[in-house]
C-alpha cells in the first residue's frame, strides 16, 4: 500500500507535468487550442487526484467531516486555503483531501492533496493546501474529496 505521501507526491508530479504542458506553448497555439488543453490538462490531474485517493486502503469518506477557509495569495503567488478537518471517531486518524482551486465562473484552475495526519480521537486539524502555480484573480478553495484512515 502506497503511503499517504507517495499519493501526495505523485499528485504533485502529475499537476506539475501539466503546468510544463501548458507553458510550453508552439505559434501555432490558438487561445481556444491553449484553453482546450489547459481544460484537458486539468481534468487528468483532477483524475490522478481521485487516484491518489482511492489508494488508500480501508478509508472512508469523510468530506462532511472538512472545511475549506478562505483563499489568500501565499508566497510566490500560489492560492493557499486553511483546511480543517474535525476527527469524530474515537481513535486516532489522518485525512487526504483533495483540494480544488476554482475561479468566480467555476473553472478549475488548479487541483492538490493534502494530508492532515494523527488527529486525535474528537479533536480538529489543519493543514493547508497550495496551488501548483501563481493563481490570477479570485480564487475560492473547494473541497472535492476527503478519506479519513
């Protein structure tokens, strides 16, 4: 069973790849050829996102159970959000969440993992999830997906 941080590492691998991809533009590029593969690009890191996830051996879903704070501009320009996630079982657990950054229309402009491990029984933690890259604009954090192991 991978670890929790292989996950995490190769989410990151995956959403670096398609930055490259979408810096690394020909003159033949169009703006919708560049927007088509900017769309694509993200939709398979979302989908190596969900991967990552559904890794983890004997977790659950735990969405419910996180919050996303309010997106500010992190060093380097990044989007960074405060995540909180609120343990209610009554043993020690860690959570992979899966953060998407959206623009005001919706758009996804950005996908991480974070993992808030060994939050006692009953007790909130927190973490903080990162965009890949310098995020424009408003930027909300939204939480697409948690397992609590």
């Amino acid at each position: 069973m991978p670890s929790p941080r292989t996950a995490w590492t190769r989410t990151a691998l995956a959403l670096a790849l398609a930055a490259v991809a979408l810096t690394s533009c020909s003159d033949d590029d169009t703006p919708s050829s560049v927007a088509s593969k900017a769309a694509s690009a993200y939709a398979s890191a979302t989908a190596e996102a969900g991967r990552a996830l559904d890794e983890i051996k004997g977790g659950v879903n735990a969405k419910s159970a996180v919050k996303a704070g309010g997106t500010t501009t992190g060093s380097g320009g990044r989007a960074e959000a405060e995540i909180t996630v609120e343990n209610t079982t009554d043993a020690t657990k860690s959570f992979a969440v899966q953060v998407d950054f959206k623009d005001e229309d919706g758009n996804l402009l950005d996908a991480t993992v974070v993992t808030v491990s060994d939050v006692a029984a009953g007790a909130t933690g927190k973490g903080t999830a990162r965009s890949h890259r310098d995020l424009g604009g408003q930027v909300r954090a939204e939480v697409a997906r948690a397992v609590r192991y």
